[in-house]
C-alpha cells in the first residue's frame, strides 16, 4: 500500500509542474529531494513540501523505512481556473486564465534500497 500526499487549487500551471515530475519519478527518495533542491523552477518549492509531506505519512502512518522509499507515481491533474480580464484596445477585453493544479505523489518501499 503506498503512502499517498495531495496537493490542492496550487496556483500554478499544471504543465509546469509536469516537466519537475518527469524528473523525480521512479527515484529514491534522497536523491528525488536533492533533485529538487537544485531544479530553478518555481514548481520545486511546492514539490519539496509535498515529497516531504509523503515521506512523513510513510514513516507515520504506514510505519516504512525512509531509507527504502522511493516514488513510485506522481501526477498533476488540472484544477480550475480563475476567469480574469485584460482591457484590450478599441474597449474590448481579453481573457485570462489563471489556471490551478492538483498534484498527487506516491510512495512505495522497495525491495532492496534503491540507488539512482
């Protein structure tokens, strides 16, 4: 059973959050918060306190080693999006969407300790 954290309504894009994903997954969990520790991307900050969050519910909640973890899923599905308005020339207006995510990480023990 793997130890699950959600993230909700994060103020920003999901597509963004997905290039930071793709370089975490299927990664120990030592070398998945060091990978985010040094990715400049604004996605990284919200990432580390979720990975951070997942790591706690394993080692409280379903009683894993930490040093067996690794991330065995993480996605990010699109939340909704606040409906702005940017005034346009000739008095007309242009939509802007400011579009929210939900990201999910999921971690599982591995047999052995995995290394990168």
């Amino acid at each position: 059973m793997p130890a699950v954290a959600h993230l909700r309504y994060a103020r920003i894009a999901p597509r963004k959050v997905q290039i930071v994903l793709d370089l975490i997954r299927n990664k120990p969990v030592d070398v998945a918060v060091a990978i985010l520790k040094h990715t400049p991307k604004s996605a990284s900050e919200y990432l580390i306190k979720l990975l951070q969050s997942a790591i706690a519910n394993a080692e409280n909640n379903h009683a894993m080693d930490v040093s067996r973890l690794y991330v065995s899923e993480c996605f990010v599905c699109p939340g909704p999006m606040l409906k702005r308005i940017r005034p346009r020339a000739h008095g007309r207006a242009f939509p802007i969407l400011k579009r929210t995510s939900h990201v999910t990480i999921a971690l599982e023990e591995a047999a052995e300790p995995k290394n990168a």
